[in-house]
C-alpha cells in the first residue's frame, strides 16, 4: 500500500550523512489504512526505515493518520503543517523533527 511504499522511498533515501547528521529515530504511530506502528532510524549505523518499533528508544513520537503521512512525504508537505489538525501529535525533540523534514 502507499504506506509501505513511502517507507521503501525512505529506506532508499538514508545515507551515512543523514545518519551522522541527524543521529534521530523517528517513531509513526499511523492509524488507518496501512497503519501500525513504523519508524526511521538515523541513529544507528547505516540507518533504516520500516515497519514495527525501532531497535532503540525513538527520540520523536509521531502519531497521525497514514493518509495524512502519505500526503506529508508525497507533497514535500511542510511536517509542520501535517500537524495544524487535532488529530495529529508530536511527542519528543522538534529540532530532530526539522532535520527529518531537510532530509524529504
């Protein structure tokens, strides 16, 4: 679904430098289709993306509909924006989440 093809965009746009860069692991709690828990880990070496909970503790929390995160990365869509509504939350470190929006 457009959930799992947005993170195999993802897991193929996580370079060393935006690992080193950003040393952040990013959380989504999407609900909806293709929802579930999934995660961007730019902390770990070599990076990853996926489904599940990451391998270490994620620095930010995001929960939103998957709808909403397709049209977040699709769009280019300001990660600030995706939150205006009240049906979006972001828990953690919001420089990590600025440094998660140079990398889209």
């Amino acid at each position: 679904g457009p959930v799992a093809e947005t993170f195999r965009v993802i897991q193929g746009a996580v370079t060393e430098e935006y690992v080193r860069s950003t040393q952040g692991v990013f959380q989504f709690e999407l609900s909806g289709d293709g929802g579930g828990t999934w995660y961007i880990d730019l902390k770990t070496k070599g990076g990853s993306a996926g489904f599940g909970k990451p391998s270490v503790t994620a620095d930010v929390v995001m929960s939103m509909s998957s709808a909403d995160f397709v049209k977040m990365f699709a769009d280019k869509l300001k990660l600030f924006m995706a939150f205006m509504p009240g049906n979006s939350s972001i828990q953690g470190d919001m420089m990590l989440t600025l440094s998660l929006e140079k990398m889209l």
